[in-house]
C-alpha cells in the first residue's frame, strides 16, 4: 500500500486541471501563491504549458505579454484563483458566481470607454477562478474585448487592434469548478494552511466569556456553548477536511478532543452520506484538537532547529491589496474582520553570506542584466521616456553593482538530498542535530561538484564559519548555484538561525522558561518573585538600550514585550500547580500587586509597547510622560548651573507672576500624571484579568486526566501531542475524546442495534492511518514528539500524518494573545 504523500496528491490536483492550464495566463491569489511556492508548484506550471503565472491582487497590463512557453500567439485564456472569505454565497454556490461573473463583465463592458464598432482583439479566451470556489474557463470563438480579471473585478483591454468590428455586448462562456488542494506542506506528512488563505484568516471563535483569541478556539468546558453561531474557520475546516479525505480517496473515522473541535467533527459527520458505504477506501483515523487545550508548547522555545529558522528570518509582507479586497468584502457582511496570519514564507538572505567578491559568478555579466532590466522595467511603471538598456548596463558595470538584496531565497518543500527531502528531515531533529545534517549534505554536494574548502571541519559539530565557506564555494559558478539551490537555502536558513544576534535571544528564552518551570514546582511566591525580576530586567534593559542611543538591546537581553511573554508562560504553569487565591488567579493578592507594579513601572520606561491591544490609544500620552521626566531631569541639572547676577532688577520684579504661573502649569501636569496612571492601573488590570483565563485552562479542560507529567523531570515536560498519542497508542482511556459515528453508524445504533446487530465503537489505535489536525497551529516541537510517540509505541505499521490552522512561532502566540486578534 503506497504512503501517503499530501504534497504528491497537491501536485496530482493540478495536473488534473492541465486542460484549463494550457495555454492560458494564470492569476493566483496570495494564499494559493504561497501554498504553491512551498510545494514547489511553479515548475509543473511551466510544464503544463502555462503563459505566465501572475498575481492576483497586482495586475499589470504587462501580464498579457509574459509567455514562459515562447508562443507567437496572443493568449486565449485565463485561469485565476481568488478568494472571497466573507462571501455570502457559501462555498459550493457554483452557479451564482458563475451568473456573478457574468453580470460584473457585461457592467464592465458597458461602463468602458470603448464605444460601439471600435476595433478589439478578437482571439480571446478566458478563465476565471475562486478559490475554494472554483475553477472557471472564459471560451467563445467569436470576438470579444482582450480581458485581464482579478479577484478585484479589474481589467484592461489590449491596445492594438485586430480582425474587424465586434459586439460589446457579447457574453463569454464561464465555467466554475472546486479546487480542494489549497494547503502547504512543510514535508510529505505535515502541513499547515496558507497564511493568506480564507481558512487561515477566518475566525475560530467569536468574542464571549471563554474565548482569548480570534486566532485560537475558545476555552474547552465541556459544557454546551451559549454561542449559537458557529465560527467561520470551523466551517471552512471542516470543508477542507472532508474534501482532503475525498481527494485522497480516505474515509474518515472521526475522533475529537475540545469543544471547537468537537463542532468541525459534528460538521464533518453531517456531510458524510450512504454514497462511501460499500466503496472500498482505506480508512483514517481523523483527531480534531483544539489548540486552547495546550498553550503552553507553543509558547515555549524549544529545541526544534526549524522553529529557530521561522523566528529568525523575516516573512514575506502581506499582499497590501489582498488586505483591502477583504476589508471591504468584510463591510459587506457583518462580523469580526479576517486574521492577518505571518507567511509561511520565509526570505532567507542568500547575498548577505557573500561579497562583492564571491558574487562576480563567472563574469557573465549577471548583475548587469539584471540591474538593467529593473531599471526598464520600473521605468515603465513611472511613465517615463524610453530607458537606454545600454547604458543602464554600462552604469550598473561602473558603479560594481552588487545585487546581495535580489539573492532571496525560500524554503521549498520538494527539495530533495537523493530523494530526501530537506525540510522533512530536519523536522524530526534538534537545532543541533539538525545543524550537522545539513552539514554532511553540504559536504556531500561538495564531492559531488568536485571542489574543495580550505576550512577544516570538526566532526560531530557543525560551526558558522564551516557553513558559510561551504556555501560560498557552491555559489562561486552561476550553474552550481542554480543545481545546488536547494541545499544552498536551506544551509543559509540554518545559519542564519545559528546567528548569536538570533540564537542569544533564543538561549535566553529556553534559560527563563527552564528556570520558570523550577520555580513552579517550588512555591507561587517564588514564581511570582521570578516573573517579577524578569520583567524589571526587561524594563531595565528597554530604558538603558534608549538612554545610550542603541536602537538595539544587548545581545542575550529580553525586551519587556519577551518579559510579557514569559509572563504569560509563568501563569500557565501557575494554573497547572497552584490552586487558584481568593484574588482569582494562582498568586496570592500581595504576590500579584508587586507584579502589576512591576509591570506599570516597565510601561512607563518602554512606551513603544503601546501597539499591544490592551494599550491601546494611550501611545502619545505614555510618550510624552516618559519626555518630560527626561526633560525635568535635564532641568534639574541646568538650575543648578544658573548664576543669579545674570538677572537684571526688571526680572527679578516679574517673578512672582511666573511663579504663579508655573505652579499652575505644574498642578495641570500632575492632574495628567494622575490621570495616566490612573488609566494605565485599568488596562493593567485587565491584562490581569485575562492572565486569570489563561490560568485556568487546567480547569477548562475537564475531565481530560493529561494534565499529570508522564516524567518527573521538569526540564522535559512534553507537550499535549505527545501525551495523548501516548496514551491513545497505548489503547488507554483518554476522557473527553469523543468519536463521531458515521451516517450507517448511527443507523446501526439507534436501529439494528436493537436486535443485536450494533457495530463496537472503533479505536484510533486500530487504524494504520492517523491525520492529527490541531485546530489553532502547530510548531516544529510537536512535530518531533509526536514521532517520538509513535516510535516508543513499537508501531512501525502505523503512518501518521499531521496538520494545523498555520505554523506557529512563539512570537505568533504573543501576537495572538496580546495583539490585535486577542480578545482582552
């Protein structure tokens, strides 16, 4: 029986729809545009004929002219893939987008400036596509105006004209198909969904007494929710799901652990129908996991080397005009607005590990053609006269361009080291292990390209200084850094990881948390004390980093907003190990006040942390306070330096007045002062407040028994993940996991059950397929222990595969519970 691959079966959905490809110019939204970039996808366009792959949300009248495939001809299609997240159509409604289309063409042909009987293009087709939605195709063999579609409704017309007179008011043919296999895989077995994709920026709950977060599911209670709606996100995944399982050809045994996901699963079961009886599928155990659930791993740093890669390089900026599409689809239909996600897409900065030196690739004159073409490219944008590419080329040679900022690279999951793929297996190692991996594959493409370092290399280690050479020498020729890109990138990722600016922060965090989880063990006044001295070391470091003039803290030193999230972690155990004061929280009331003083004084010296959403508005009044003790300060020292001969007999008969005037002025600043603390007393209570719910999450969790360590050792407390395939692996009760019958299922229970005939509620161990999707995120950590669960269960015939709402960093967690998506 052949493994199972997600990222092969997203490949197979594309070549599916080659007959819609070929030929045509396709326009992708920025969540398919970034699930195809992590597959690998853009290649197989190419080979499936496509003219050109373009955006969405940044169409350009030049896209008409882009053809990858060297055709003479003027292009007669379209295929474009668009999002719609607040749609009130649904997302099976076919036929009304197709009539939607058709309506938004003929106004748009209606309103052009086109008049009747003006020439046009007469060869073109089109297609046109929404994603999730479907996969539409324009045809006509008559003459129609030369179309350029978005997601936006925009378009253009082609300027030169051809073959005769048309009819304006001709409709196109239009087709609209659903295209499932919208996700991106990290390796064969995981994935996550496209940052930009409409279930990724839907909402997994609305705002009540239990949810924290837009971005994350609400509090598990076991209880029924008084909130009748359902939340978008929990639709859209369980849409997702169910055509997942179909396009694999699974049939899904559906188990769930939470409340939110307790509702995919009911969803999932509802739209199962008699069709699946008697067809032979394989079966997969599907478990539904609500993030809420475990907080704590992903807010955590652990020793996972990808999750030191996606903290440490920057992510590729959110398509600005995908945001204001939505935004105004989002006023259309009332409700929260959409999530804005980090890409999945990582920018690793290739040119930064070499020199002007190292980049005079072959002396082909590669910097040149480029710099030139940009040049004439951006000229074009800005409407200026023809651009000589001559003498661009000529400036570019004299000025020695060095084009470091075009050598971006990414992380494709289709790379591979001899069939290996790269991401998949480094996945399963540590930061350290993960290191020497990659080491030996660069060692190896060395031999393979027959060239030699000077560096020597230790074994058992991977350093800086042995990556970078080793890089270096693979991109010295133009030829070797095109084969060996694969590799390349993901080593410049590595070091870039392995950095001291990027790996003592990380350090620091890993040393805090540590000492966090000694502390809880111990007593709350010690943790408290703890989070306490964390947080006046943050504030310290904030206001002496700005005192100095650095922009920068000291390498190794965690700013107040890491204190924030320490803080955070320093509650979730406390929940976990203290019973809960007569103040509502796990500390004590005097425990807790030193804490919001600590915290009130770091605000004060650090009002850059404005932009958190429980600070919301008080980001120029926390400025000017902290501006005018500086200048009192400044003051002081200058009224110590008066001299008082430099005052003539008229001045010194005027001071009475300015002293009136300037006790008034003092009295009006201190009413401010006041009412600043005063206000700041508030949100910081309520930040408190919140810190309350997200220490109770062990009592949110009910009946559940994962919350006792399966070691004593508190350094390697293993996540929720690992807990319960342990458990599950192990064929032991887990409370609170509810399996969903099926359609026959339940016909069999309230039925034939009667008679003897009932069916026995089936085990996830017994199934050699499990897909775990964690309703919220996932993140390197709990990808390698939940390997290292199945390794220990002595079950080699099991594959398990795992998925998440989005890749989460812990950074991503402090931005989804203190950011614009929190609900505090």
């Amino acid at each position: 029986m052949a493994l199972i691959d997600v990222t092969k079966s997203c490949l197979d959905s594309i070549r599916q729809i080659s007959e819609h490809i070929e030929g045509a110019i396709v326009y992708l939204d920025a969540g398919c545009t970034e699930s195809f970039q992590l597959m690998g996808a853009f290649p197989l366009f190419l080979d499936l004929g496509a003219r050109a792959v373009c955006s969405s949300e940044n169409m350009c009248a030049l896209d008409a002219v882009a053809d990858w495939n060297g055709s003479f001809e003027s292009a007669r299609k379209i295929v474009a893939h668009s999002t719609y997240p607040d749609s009130p159509l649904g997302p099976d409604a076919f036929h009304e987008y197709q009539s939607l289309l058709l309506q938004d063409y003929e106004e748009l042909i209606e309103n052009s400036d086109l008049k009747s009987g003006q020439l046009v293009d007469s060869n073109t087709k089109g297609n046109l596509t929404l994603e999730d939605e479907g996969w539409s195709r324009f045809t006509s063999n008559e003459d129609v105006p030369s179309l350029e579609a978005s997601s936006a409704g925009k378009n253009q017309y082609g300027d030169s004209p051809r073959q005769g007179m048309v009819d304006l008011g001709q409709k196109p043919i239009v087709s609209v198909h659903h295209f499932p296999m919208i996700l991106s895989p990290i390796s064969p077995r995981v994935f996550v969904l496209p940052s930009e994709g409409s279930i990724a920026e839907a909402c997994l709950s609305s705002e009540h007494e239990d949810s924290i977060s837009a971005g994350l599911p609400s509090l598990s209670t076991g209880l029924p929710s008084d909130v009748d709606e359902v939340p978008p996100a929990a639709t859209l995944t369980a849409h997702f799901l169910y055509h997942l399982a179909a396009k694999m050809d699974l049939k899904m045994e559906i188990f769930s652990l939470g409340d939110l996901s307790k509702t995919i699963g009911k969803i999932l079961t509802d739209m199962s129908s008699l069709y699946d009886v008697g067809r032979r599928k394989r079966t997969v155990g599907l478990l539904l996991i609500d993030r809420t659930l475990d907080l704590l791993t992903p807010c955590c740093h652990g020793d996972s080397l990808l999750d030191r890669i996606f903290s440490a390089l920057p992510r590729k900026e959110r398509t600005s005009s995908s945001a204001s599409i939505k935004c105004s689809q989002a006023q259309l239909k009332p409700g929260p607005s959409s999530l804005a996600r980090a890409s999945l897409e990582v920018q690793i900065p290739i040119g930064e590990v070499l020199t002007k030196e190292d980049f005079e690739i072959d002396d082909s004159g590669l910097s040149n053609g480029i710099e030139a073409f940009r040049c004439g490219w951006d000229s074009y944008n800005s409407a200026s006269e023809m651009v000589d590419l001559i003498s661009l080329s000529k400036k570019a040679s004299d000025e020695k361009f060095f084009p470091a900022e075009l050598l971006q690279g990414s992380l494709v999951s289709t790379e591979t080291f001899k069939g290996t793929p790269y991401l998949e297996a480094i996945l399963d190692r540590k930061t350290k292990d993960g290191a020497i991996l990659v080491k030996k594959w660069l060692q190896e493409t060395l031999r393979r390209e027959n060239m030699t370092t000077d560096v020597k290399t230790r074994p058992g280690f991977a350093s800086k200084l042995e990556l970078k050479t080793m890089i270096k020498a693979l991109t010295k020729s133009q030829s070797s850094l095109i084969r060996n890109r694969g590799i390349i990138q993901l080593a410049s990722a590595t070091l870039r990881a392995l950095d001291e600016s990027c790996s003592a922060r990380w350090d620091a965090f890993i040393s805090a948390e540590k000492i966090l989880s000694v502390n809880a063990g111990d007593t709350s006044q010690s943790l408290a004390a703890q989070i306490s001295d964390l947080i006046n070391k943050s504030a310290f470091a904030g206001s002496d980093g700005k005192k100095s003039g650095k922009k920068e803290l000291s390498q190794g030193l965690l700013s107040f907003q890491d204190a924030l999230l320490l803080t955070i972690t320093g509650y979730i155990l406390a929940g976990e190990n203290f019973p809960t004061s007569g103040s509502g929280g796990p500390f004590s009331w005097q425990e807790e006040h030193f804490l919001k003083e600590a915290i009130l004084d770091a605000i004060l010296e650090n009002p850059s942390v404005a932009r958190l959403k429980f600070l919301h508005g008080l980001t120029q009044e926390l400025e000017a306070n902290l501006n005018k003790t500086k200048s009192d300060v400044t003051k002081e020292t200058s009224t110590d330096e008066l001299n008082i001969d430099d005052f003539d007999d008229d001045q010194w008969g005027k001071w009475g007045d300015e002293d009136e005037d300037e006790e008034n002025d003092n009295k009006e600043q201190e009413y401010d002062d006041m009412q600043l603390k005063l206000e700041l007393r508030d949100r910081v209570d309520n930040l408190f407040k919140y810190l309350h719910k997200l220490s109770s999450l062990k009592s949110k969790k009910g009946p559940l028994g994962l919350e006792s360590n399966l070691s004593s050792d508190p350094y390697a407390n293993k996540g929720l993940l690992y807990k319960l395939l342990t458990k599950i692996l192990g064929k032991f009760d887990v409370p609170g996991l509810e399996y969903h019958s099926s359609t026959v299922g339940r016909l069999f229970k309230s039925g034939f059950g009667r008679f003897g005939l009932g069916q026995a509620k089936p085990s996830l161990a017994d199934q050699n397929l499990i897909l775990v999707f964690v309703v919220g995120g996932i993140n390197g950590v709990e990808v390698q222990e939940a390997q290292e669960a199945l390794s220990e269960s002595g079950r080699p015939d099991i594959e398990l595969v795992l998925g998440g709402t989005t890749f989460l960093t812990p950074d991503d967690m402090l931005d989804l519970l203190l950011g614009e998506s929190s609900y505090i």
